[in-house]
C-alpha cells in the first residue's frame, strides 16, 4: 500500500515535539527548509501495516502569510497535500488553540484534532463532549498524552481511519454574518467564473476568505482584474461598516464560532480562579524577586555550562592528550616526520578541538531544554525585555549573550531560542564581543606583564565592558542598516508551567548534539587541519637547525612556515597598530583558537613551552609598551574568537555569507578602533 | 436617584417653582391657567402639585385663588434658577454648547445636581469671567478643535477618559472595546485572540516595568506597553 503522509500542526507550546517523537519514536531526521533558518523535521513510523510518513510542521497560531513558518505550513498543507492533518492542541487552553484549527478546517484539510496534554485539563477540571465538538468541527478527536506516551495507538487509528474517508465537502462552516457572506458568495461566484483553476486547487470559499482578508499570496496568485475590482470593493465596503480591517473582523467571528462550539461541549467542573501557575508567576515575575530570581537562574545555567562542564572537558582533554601520545609512540622519539605531525598536531588535535566543546554544548541545551520545557523561557523573555528592547532585540536574546562569556560557540547555537530571523541574526553577530573564556589566556599572560596590581583588575573590568558597550552600539546600529526592519509585535504567549519528562529533555539535548558534531565539527576540522598545515610547513632544512636548542629550532622553524611569512607579509599592515610580525604571527594561530595566541607567541620568542609564562612575560615587556598591550588586549577582544565560531555561524545561519560577514566585520572593527587607539594614545602616552 | 431630603423637589415641582416666580415677578400672582400653560400640562395637574408645594410650605395656595409663594418658596425658586443660569452658562461659555442644547441641558441638571457641585461650578465660572480676554477664548477654542477632531459627538472618540490597557493597574479586569493600531499588531492581537467584547485582566508588570502579563480567554500572554496602549477597554 502507498505511504501515508501526515502532517502535525499545532500551536507552539502544545506539546506537538513530543507527540512526533511518540509517532516517530527515533526514526527521524532534522533539516532545513532551504533558503530559510526553519527547522525541518520528518520521521516514519509503521503501523496497521501501512508506512507513515510524519512531517513535523512549524508550530504557529494561525495561517496568514506574514512568517515564514506560517508560510512555510501553509504551503506544504496546500501543495504537498498531506493524507492527513493532525491539529496538536493543548486540551486546557482548547479556545485558543483551536483558532488555527477554524482555518484548517477552511483549507479543507483532512482533519484529526489531537486533544494534548489530556492529563492537565483533566486535573484543571474539564470536560469534554468530544462526541458533539468532533461532529461540529467534523474532525476526529483524540486524547492524547504526549509526553507521557498516551494515546498513540488511537491517534494512529484515527488518521488511518481519516485518509480512508471519501472527500466530502464540509456542512458546518463557521458564518461571518450575513454582511461578509453576502460579499464572500459575490466573491466566489466571480471565482468560480474566472479563476476555475484557482477554485478548484483550493476551494471557492477558502480564496474568498482570503481574498477578502487580503492576503498577499493569494492576491498575487489572482490574475483576473474584475475579480481583484469586485474584491477592492468589497473590502471598503466592509470596512466602512465595522469601521475596522475585514480580516479582524473575520478573525472576531471565527473565535466567535470557536466559544460556541465550547460552550455547547465544555464544561470547566472545578471553578479555580488562579491555578499554579498563577501563583509561580507571581513570585517569578514580582517586580521585586523577579530580577534576583532571573540573575540566579542564569548564574545556575552558566555554572551548570561551564563550571560542570569543566569535569568532562578536562576528561575528554586527558583523552586525547593520551591519544596524540600513543599514536605519536608509533614513531621513534623526536622524529618530524611529516605523518605524526598530520596525525599527531592536525587531525587529532583537530578532533580534540571540537569534541571539547561537546560537554558545553550537551549541559547547555540540557538547562535550556529545562527551561523551555518547564515555561520559564518566557518569563525570562519577559523580564529582560525592556533592556533588549532598547538595543532593538528580544527579552530572548539575553540568554545566548550571556553564555557567550562563556564560550560563542554555544551561545551561538543557543539563539536557536530566538523565534525572529532578524533578532536572531543580530544577536549572532554581536555573540563574539562578548568576552570569551579562551581570551582570559591571553588577558592572564599579557595584563600580569604589563601591569601593577593595582591596575590589573580594573583593565580586566575595562576590557569586558569595552566588549559589552561594542555589542550594544553594534546591535542598534545593525538594527538601523542590515536588518532594519519594523520590530515585530512583542506579544508573546506565557505558558502554564509545566514538569519537562527526562524523555523530552534528553532527547533535545541529544539532537543539538549531534547536529553540533555532524555540522559545526566538520568544518572546524577542516580549518584546523588548513591552520596546521600553514604554521607546519614549509618545513626549514635540518642543517639551518643545527646548533639550536629546541626552542630556538621551534622558533626557527615557525619563521620559516607559511603562517610565519605570512606574518612577516603582514607587518607592515599591522604596524600602525603598534604590533610587529611576532604578534602577527601569533594572532593568526589564534584564529584556530585564542589560547593558541600563547603557544604561539611562546615559540616566537623561544621560550617553548608555557610553563616559561614568566620569562616570556618578561620578554614582552623588553619588547613592547603597556600601551602596545592594551591594543594587544583590544584586538583579542574584538576579532573573532577563532573559527569554531565560523563555523558555528554558518550552521546556524544556515549561508557561508553570514559567517563571512561576520569574520570580516569583526576583524575591521578590532583593526579599526585598535587603530585609533594606538595613534591616538601614542600622542598622548 | 440619591436619596433627597423630605423637602427636596421633584423635577417638575421645580419646573412649577420656577414658573411662579416669574409670574409673580410680573402680575404680582400667579393663575392657574397661566401656569398650566407655560409648562404645558393639564389644569388639573397643576392643582395636584400646588396642593402639594402648599403642604411643603413653598406656595399660598387656595383653590380658585391666585398663587403666591412664601419666603420659603422664593429662596428654593430662586435657588433653582441660579443653578439654572449657572449651569448654561457654563455650558455656552465654557463648553461651546449651543444656546438651545444648553438651554436644555441645563433644564435636565438644574434637577438633580447637588448643590454643592454648583457652587464649585459657580466659582469656577467667576474664575472664567476674570480670566483676560485671550485666555478665556482659547478655553473656548481648545474645545472646538477638540470637537473638530471628532466626525460625532462620541465621547469614546476623545482621549480623555478613555482607558487602554496599558493605563490598567494589576489585578483589574477590562472588557475589549478596540484595537486601534496598525495592520501587524492588530493582527497578531487578533489571531490571539483579542477582539471586542473580551475580557481581558492584568495580572502583573515585569520588574523593569515593561512588559505586562495580561490574562485572557484562559491563557496568559505578555504584550509591550506600546503594544497595550492601542487596545481600548472599559474598565470595570
């Protein structure tokens, strides 16, 4: 028998995630849909001997064609033209929920209402005639329990049992009002007169609905002038009776419809005016509590990233440090061929720097997963908003920027959090200008060299506030030019609290895992392996290398390397600056990573191994002055962190063109606002 | 209705006060006759309620007699025509209204406002009149221009008075009367669920006063105070 194609649609915070890994249980697999930063989620399951196919469509609160995942759902149910599809509702806010559900049932879709968390609106006290509400809505209902794995074998019955029905045309419409009916029946006739293509792809009524609410779309699919007039006419004409938008109208009417349903079929037993989750908000978002609350759980989520973190960090470190010794035991001691070095410095080293990002990544989106789950995403939204705002970003958009402080790469890979592309995009620009955790390696050897105790925290302090004040003035002014654009509404729903199911928790946890390591891991591989092979060769004649010690002989041959002339070439460029070719050379290693600044510089200066931080410190400071330091420090700050981040980007923006963007504009802000400083403070200083 | 004192008149034994006392000013007394006349009621009616300012002690009243009043009656008379005069003159003066509106107007409030609000009128109408001539006009003016802002007389059109739910106070409930604001939010509120006639309650503000959590049709949702300022509601 042919597959069956379902598609799952629903509100955001129904449950519709837990409902597809109950359907699909692991068999399935995440995309994107091309050209956009949508999640693309399909998997397949068997049942009653037929394959199902289930598409996990973006989760929306209605179907016009303003956002791209409206769109996107919308164009999938019209021309793909699933089987069956099923409306994931949450049972204890069932109006709402089921305004999408209006617009299903006027697309004609071949509809199953999966009444979700079943389990809460039973607690909450109510109850369903679902025998009644399934025939005015002609739709199947299921109870379901998603994340408790209630309600599978029904639900699957119920979209067998739908895809087998003959297409009938539906009785029950919900009626506008004998005004709009009289203009949507001129309109279909015109319809059905002109565009007899149209009409019957998608229903007369359904494109005068839209038509009348003038959705762009289907407007401009519309190519009959007398049907655009008579449309024209009627849209003013409405509008001078209700003195408002016929599609507000229309979408009055629909909920209007909507509560009478209800209150013919639902019945709230249990009259409690504040529940929970009242009662949680009250204290979580208490003009006094809220902020301290918020802190706490932030502090909570970057000691459980980081902090916790370090523990299998520094396990899986240990691992590969053991790994890079036995395969580099293959060879004789001392040996260069150029074979251990590959393997050795370039793959597994390579492996090692971005498998070492995986315990962040795998803590982190297990708090966010927490977080979102339980619905204090939202509130923390909430009460950050107003700062956000300011700088022209969402209440979401804290959060990742806080973890950049952390690390970029996670906190990048947490604006998945954010819901608008533009937001998104800026956020992700700005992450790197948060002070990261790798550049304390250089701020813990350069400041220390450079200067007094006295004046050692408050350059540190300087430093981070420097970043924070360039991401503020960076947001807004990327805000203003590249992704200008009217900030979307705000209005944002606040879910009941809920308790997360490990299952669900885990298995989000474990999907930005792998998505981490399949995308982000491929390319920092291949660029670590580019970098090592650039400071690895050219390789300088054995004979040049006689009568130097080892750190002179690693000095030697890191000046003879392509990353060593390239530093020498780049000099002159970087002299304004203050800097010469050996921080040149330094800072192009650290694009792999900043704490290969360090290494490098120690090299450069033959002090070999960082143990030596002391000499080399002392070393610097013969060669520089404090204010070459502190640009030293500022260029660190504001280039990019490394390349992981790179390719971070380009995974989560989905285009190279982002992620270049981002390489070069950072790297010609830290070029110039270092520029600037260094001559202005050379005349100064 | 507030509760009135025993003495306290019903509209249209004012209205017969009133009258009185110009036709005593005049003839000196008043006729039956006449009176039913100017108020355009039935002779009998006028009897019944001079019967019944007699008994208050307002008139001399005996049938087949002219009608005086008494000292009493002429203080309430002519109390009720102050409050008359005072009332359409600050409806002329300092509202703009027409003569023949205000005339009515202040017919209908002579009744029923107490006096205490008079008074106040009345002080503020002498702060009116010693206000110079240039100050006084433009008092007249900004209410024209409001007016004209106007297509209607509906009050629901001005600002003042009218309450959005960014002006609700946690823990108020509202009922929807608008949404007056462009194409994207409108729809976005309206998609939510936010249409006329729903109810809507504010259950808190976020710590740095923006936004706020409004409760409606069962579920929460946080809006902007920009946003909230272009949905109407009544308060309860």
């Amino acid at each position: 028998m042919r597959q069956l194609v379902v598609a799952l649609v629903g509100n955001p915070n129904s449950g519709k995630s837990s409902l597809f890994n109950l359907l699909t249980g692991s068999h399935q697999h995440v995309g994107n849909y091309p050209g956009v930063t949508v999640e693309k989620k399909e998997g397949y399951c068997t049942y009653g001997g037929r394959e199902i196919r289930v598409i996990d469509l973006p989760g929306t609160y209605s179907l016009t064609a303003y956002s791209t995942e409206e769109i996107i759902t919308r164009q999938f149910i019209l021309e793909d033209k699933p089987d069956v599809v099923v409306d994931v509702l949450d049972a204890s806010n069932i109006e709402r929920n089921l305004y999408l559900g209006t617009q299903l049932m006027e697309m004609n879709a071949p509809l199953v209402l999966a009444f979700n968390m079943s389990d809460l609106a039973q607690r909450r006290g109510l109850e369903f005639d679902l025998d009644q509400l399934s025939r005015l809505l002609e739709a199947r209902i299921v109870p379901t329990v998603g994340n408790k794995g209630q309600g599978r074998e029904a639900l699957l019955d119920a979209v067998i049992q739908t895809a087998r029905d003959d297409k009938k045309p539906r009785m029950h419409h919900v009626r506008y009002g004998s005004e709009i009916e009289e203009e949507l029946s001129r309109i279909e006739t015109a319809i059905l007169d002109q565009e007899r293509d149209l009409a019957i792809r998608h229903g007369s009524r359904w494109l005068a609905l839209k038509l009348l609410e003038q959705d762009d779309e289907i407007l401009a699919k519309v190519q009959s002038r007398p049907v655009l007039d008579l449309v024209r006419k009627s849209v003013s004409h409405l509008r001078s009776i209700f003195h408002d938008e016929p599609e507000i109208v229309l979408a009055d009417r629909r909920y209007g419809f909507i509560s009478g349903a209800c209150q013919e079929t639902i019945r709230n037993s249990v009259e409690r005016r504040h529940d929970a989750s009242d009662m949680i908000d009250a204290i979580v978002t208490n003009r006094v509590l809220g902020l301290p609350i918020f802190l706490l759980l932030m502090y909570a989520v970057f000691w459980l990233t980081f902090t916790l973190g370090e523990y299998p960090m520094q396990g899986l470190e240990w691992l590969f440090g053991w790994l890079q010794a036995s395969v580099s035991g293959l060879w004789p001691e001392g040996s260069t061929h150029w074979l251990r070095s590959l393997l050795v410095d370039g793959m597994i080293a390579g492996v090692g720097g971005v498998v070492v990002f995986l315990p962040n990544i795998l803590l982190l989106f297990l708090a966010i997963a927490l977080l979102e789950d339980t619905g204090y995403m939202a509130r923390a939204a909430f009460v950050m908003d107003r700062i956000m705002h300011k700088i022209g970003l969402h209440g979401k958009s804290f959060i990742p920027m806080l973890i950049g402080f952390g690390c970029s790469v996670p906190a990048i890979m947490a604006t998945r959090i954010l819901e608008n592309r533009r937001n998104r995009l800026t956020t992700i620009m700005v992450i790197p200008l948060m002070s990261c955790g790798a550049r304390l390696t250089i701020y813990s050897l350069i400041i220390p060299a450079f200067f007094t105790p006295r004046w050692r925290g408050p350059v540190m302090w300087l430093i981070y506030l420097i970043g924070i004040l360039l991401a503020v003035i960076c947001a807004k002014l990327l805000r203003l030019t590249v992704f200008q654009g009217e900030t979307l509404p705000f209005v944002m729903e606040l879910p009941p609290y809920r308790m997360p199911t490990t299952k669900s928790v885990v298995i989000h946890m474990w999907q930005r895992g792998w998505m981490f390591l399949k995308k982000a891991g491929t390319v920092i591989l291949g660029i670590s392996v580019v970098l090592w092979g650039l400071a690895s060769f050219p390789q300088p004649d054995p004979a040049q290398l006689a009568g130097l010690d080892e750190e002179q002989a690693q000095q030697a041959a890191l000046e003879y390397s392509a990353i060593g002339r390239i530093g020498h070439l780049v000099e002159p460029v970087i002299r304004p600056l203050g800097f010469d070719w050996k921080i040149g050379t330094a800072l192009i290693g650290a694009t792999a990573a900043k704490e290969v600044f360090v290494s490098q510089l120690s090299i450069v200066y033959a002090t070999g191994s960082d143990d030596n931080t002391d000499v080399l410190r002392e070393k610097l400071r013969a060669s520089y002055t404090p204010l070459v330091a502190f640009c030293i420090l500022l260029f660190s700050l504001i280039s990019t962190p490394c390349i992981a981040t790179v390719a971070m980007t380009r995974q989560e923006t989905n285009s190279w063109g982002w992620a270049v963007f981002q390489f070069v504009g950072l790297t010609v802000l830290a070029y110039g606002i270092t520029l600037i400083v260094y001559q202005v403070g050379r005349i100064w200083i | 209705m507030s509760a009135k004192s025993a003495n306290a008149l019903t509209a249209s034994l004012e209205d017969y006060l009133e009258v009185i006392l110009w036709s005593v000013a005049a003839n000196g007394a008043a006729r039956v006759k006449d009176i039913a006349r100017q108020l355009q009621v039935q002779a009998a009616s006028v009897t019944g309620a001079l019967q019944v300012l007699a008994e208050k002690r307002f008139v001399h009243y005996k049938p087949y007699e002219a009608v005086t009043l008494t000292p009493e009656g002429f203080q309430e008379a002519t109390r009720v025509v102050r409050c008359h005069h005072i009332i359409r003159e600050f409806l002329t003066q300092v509202l703009g209204v027409e003569a023949e509106a205000a005339e009515e107007g202040a017919c209908r409030l002579e009744h029923d406002i107490p006096g205490e609000i008079v008074a106040r009128l009345a002080a503020f109408m002498e702060y009116v009149q010693a206000l110079p001539e240039p100050e006084r006009g433009s008092l007249a003016a900004f209410i024209e221009r409001s007016m004209g802002r106007t297509a209607s007389a509906d009050p629901s059109e001005l600002s003042f008075g009218r309450s959005t739910v960014a002006d609700m106070k946690p823990g108020h409930e509202g009922v929807i009367v608008r949404i007056g604001s462009h194409a994207e939010l409108a729809r976005r509120l309206a998609d939510m669920g936010l249409g006329r006639g729903v109810l809507i309650e504010v259950e808190g503000v976020a710590p740095m006063g923006d936004p706020i959590r409004i409760k409606i049709r069962g579920y929460r949702l946080a809006l902007r105070k920009s946003e909230a300022r272009s949905i109407v509601v009544i308060e309860k």
